[in-house]
C-alpha cells in the first residue's frame, strides 16, 4: 500500500523524524547502506533548510516510480519533498553552492543534496514559498544524466489526510514500447482500505502495461472487485503517434495544457470496482513539446485551475505537482482528504 510519510517541521525536533522516515522508505525500496546514508543526509538537510528559510513546513517521503522509463532504469525510488509558504529564496543559485550554510545546518547544504541525489530540483518564488524534490535510488541512470529516448517524464506528490500513515491515493506509471500510461487511483474515503483500493489499481496497470486506457480501466475494475472501489483515471501518451489517449471514472480530474490555455478531460461519473458505466469514453488529443498534463484528485478544491506559469519553472513532473498543491493549500484551508497530483510532461529540447 502507498506508505507516506507527512512530517510536519515546525522546529528542530522534528528534524530527527525526517531522518527515520528516510530510512525506513529506503528499507522499503531496498536500497543498500550507501544508498540509504544519502537519503538520510538529503533528507536532514532539506528538513533543516526548511527551518533556516520559512521557519516551519512540511516534508514528504515516498516511494516512487523514476521519473523516466527506459532500457537500464530499474527499482523504485525514494522521493522527498518539501514544501513551504515562506518568504522563498531570492538567490536560488547561490543556495545551491557548496558552503552556503548557517550554523543551524549539518554544514552539507543544498549543494551536496544535488551531488547525493539522482534528481534534485529546488524551485522558490519571493513571497510564494519553495519546493524542493529530491530522489534517491540505487545510483543508477534516473537523473539528469539518464538516457532519455522517450522526452518525457512522470511523477507526483501524495499527502494523506490528517498525517495517516497510508493515503488512500496512489499514482503510478508504467511503458510497453511507444506506449507510456500514467494513472492516478483514489480509494474511497481514506485510511488503510482506501489505501488497498488505490494499492490493487496500481497493481493491475503494472500487469498489464500495454492496454489502451478503457480497456485498462476494465482490467482495473476486475482487480478492485471486493474492494471500496476507487476513483481512477488513465492517461496513454503513444510517442510513435505523438497522441494522447484519456479516460476516466470518478471524481479524478485531468488538465492539459495546449498552447497558452488549459482544457479540461472528462471523467464519467462512477467507481471502479463498485460501479463502473457500461461504456467509457477516450479522449484522443495530440501531444507535443508544449502538451502538460495534470492529474489531481479532490483533495485538491474543486474549482482548482492550473496558474499561468505552471510547468514552467522546471522540468521536473513532481517539482510542477508539489507547487500545485502549495499553491492551492494554506493553513487557513485545510485538506478534507488524501490528496494527489500527478503530472507528465515532456522533457526540454535544451534538457532538464
């Protein structure tokens, strides 16, 4: 089931709780000692720097899928973000320099964040707050050194309500040839049977990669049979044909980008696994080097609309995910429920 860690970092004794939590998701993806000393290191310090420049935030940790899929990307990673509604960072680059520290920091700083990690992106806005994504597999080819045959990339932020250990959200992304297919799945409610909903979709698509995404949503369904059913919705970017198939069930919303506007994909009412319409739709829309596509579930408010300059900033999917939901979020409107974005995007021509 999808573990998340949510660790609040309002002062300096949370800090050690963000360390555990990195080793216990590097346990769960696997990786060796090494490995999971970097996670851990990465993890503190990024703890810590949330303290140093917004005073208080909150850390993510997760096990993913990398960000790109490919011939040598193998295993899954650990992915830890942090976000805050502080003043931000105004020298973004300096803060990515070795030595740029204070005494309130393990003295590693941000720079040797990037080194450790396979992907570091740190994106801040004066007067919006910053995000910072870091993933940390086994060293292998995930990062911005990786082949990348396709020119896309996945990934997403998943927060549980109210800090459960489980969230009854669950993205996942899987390729078969020229066919890429992302689904995010919301188990219904949330908790740990919301969790094995969303749990058992993922699964189903891993098995079965290759099918177009009504035909993946029946397969979904079969699997979620004895479950609390969930809602879902499957995106396939075909990359032979530059063309983007979507369909979903429930309440999961879709947002694409096409030229300087946002379009809305449609969703039929339903639940997967309790109650799915006979027929479903598939958008099929054309994809190019300007295309973004979003996922979100409704932990996100329901009139949520993707701000201008989303995508923009970085090329990293879950950099574009955590700022949605900073975005969309305050301390003054809490989330009622788990809450997921997931994004594709493609990669720039220039790279990373």
């Amino acid at each position: 089931m999808p573990r998340v860690w949510d660790v609040p970092v309002q002062d300096s004794t949370r800090v050690r709780d963000v360390r555990v939590a990195a080793e216990e998701a590097a346990a769960l993806a696997e990786l060796d000692e090494s490995r999971t000393s970097a996670a851990s290191l990465v993890a503190t310090e990024l703890a810590t720097n949330l303290l140093k420049h917004a005073q208080a935030g909150e850390v993510l940790i997760d096990v993913v899928d990398p960000p790109r899929l490919g011939e040598g990307i193998t295993g899954r990673v650990v992915q830890i973000t942090t976000i805050d509604h502080g003043p931000g960072i105004a020298d973004v680059d300096g803060a990515l320099r070795d030595g740029f520290t204070t005494a309130r920091s393990l003295g590693a700083g941000l720079g040797t964040c990037r080194r450790l990690a396979d992907d570091f992106r740190l994106h801040s806005v004066p007067g919006r707050g910053t995000v910072a994504v870091a993933r940390v597999g086994t060293g292998g080819p995930h990062g911005d050194t990786a082949p990348d045959p396709a020119g896309v990339r996945a990934g997403g932020v998943n927060i549980p309500y109210a800090g459960a250990e489980f969230s009854g959200d669950a993205w996942a992304w899987v390729r078969s040839g020229d066919r890429l297919t992302l689904m995010l799945a919301d188990g219904l409610g949330h908790g740990r049977e919301a969790a094995r909903a969303s749990t058992a979709a993922a699964e189903a698509l891993h098995r079965r990669p290759g099918l177009p995404p009504a035909a993946a949503l029946e397969a979904v369904h079969g699997a979620l049979t004895g479950t609390r059913g969930a809602a879902v919705a499957v995106a396939q970017l075909d990359l032979w044909a530059g063309r983007l198939r979507f369909a979903g069930v429930g309440n999961v919303s879709a947002r694409l980008r096409e030229g300087g506007r946002w379009r809305s994909l449609l969703s039929r009412p339903g639940i997967v696994g309790v109650h799915q319409p006979r027929t479903v739709r598939e958008d099929d829309v054309a994809w190019t080097g300007e295309s973004l596509l979003i996922l979100h579930t409704d932990g996100l408010p329901s009139r949520w609309n993707p701000a201008p300059d989303t995508g923009v900033p970085s090329a990293d999917p879950a950099v574009t995910a955590a700022v949605a939901i900073r975005d969309a979020g305050s301390s003054a409107r809490p989330v009622r429920d788990d809450t997921a974005v997931a994004v594709l995007a493609p990669v720039p021509q220039d790279g990373p």
